[in-house]
C-alpha cells in the first residue's frame, strides 16, 4: 500500500488578508498571516536572501516599505499555478524631498492551515518613476 501526503494548497483569502494589510502598510497584520516556521526566501538587487519566521520576514516588508514616505499600491494581482499561488504588486513610493519610485515585487505564496508558510519574492529593486 502507497501512502501519500498531499501538498498543501496555498487558499487565496490568506494571501488577499496579507495583500491587504500591505497595502494599509499594517505589518503587525501581515505578521499574524505568518506561520510560526514562515520561510522567506527572495531575490532582490544586491542578490538572494533567507529570512526564517514572521519577525525577520516583516522586517524585510517594514525595511522597503514602511517609513513616512507617500505609498500606493498601483497594481496588484494574483493566479493560481498548481498549489501555489502567484501574486504580484506594483509600489510607487514618494519621498518628501525626492523623485518617486517604483518596485514591482512576485511572489509565490504556500500555506497551511491558513497561514502563509513560504513566500518566494522577486524584486526589481526601486526604479525611477519619470
């Protein structure tokens, strides 16, 4: 006999909560959508990272995002491929004194149980918005 553990299918009303609460910029939000083992693993200029668990990884959301300058999200959206799903957002953020930017981030997101337990991210890194 032939036992198979299936693979978690990542549910999509966890991964809208957490693209909501980025939007609103609430990372304690964005936080409580994290499993406990959440890994983050990403690409981003200056090259690859690992974060491991919801406090390193909200730290990296905070780092890029948080802060006083203006921020909008100006596109979004999501597809299912197999059992993860796939989600991108377009960021334009606007210093005070400066030139706004913009960052496109992807990511493909697994979960359990409701919670987000992987999130694989892709950046662009800030580019000019003119």
């Amino acid at each position: 006999m032939t036992t198979s553990t299936p693979t978690p299918r990542t549910t999509t009303p966890v991964a809208d909560l957490f693209l909501a609460a980025l939007i609103r910029r609430d990372f304690a939000a964005m936080a409580s959508y994290l499993a406990p083992g959440v890994t983050l693993r990403g690409l981003i200029p200056p090259g690859p990272f690992t974060e491991v668990g919801p406090d390193p990884a909200i730290a990296r959301f905070r780092g890029w995002f948080g802060g006083p300058d203006d921020f909008t999200v100006v596109d979004s959206g999501r597809e299912r491929i197999g059992d993860k799903l796939a989600m991108h957002w377009l960021v334009r953020m606007r210093p005070a004194n400066g030139s706004p930017r913009l960052a496109d981030q992807r990511v493909f997101l697994t979960t359990d149980n409701d919670a987000i337990t992987g999130i694989d991210l892709l950046c662009s890194g800030w580019q000019p918005a003119d």
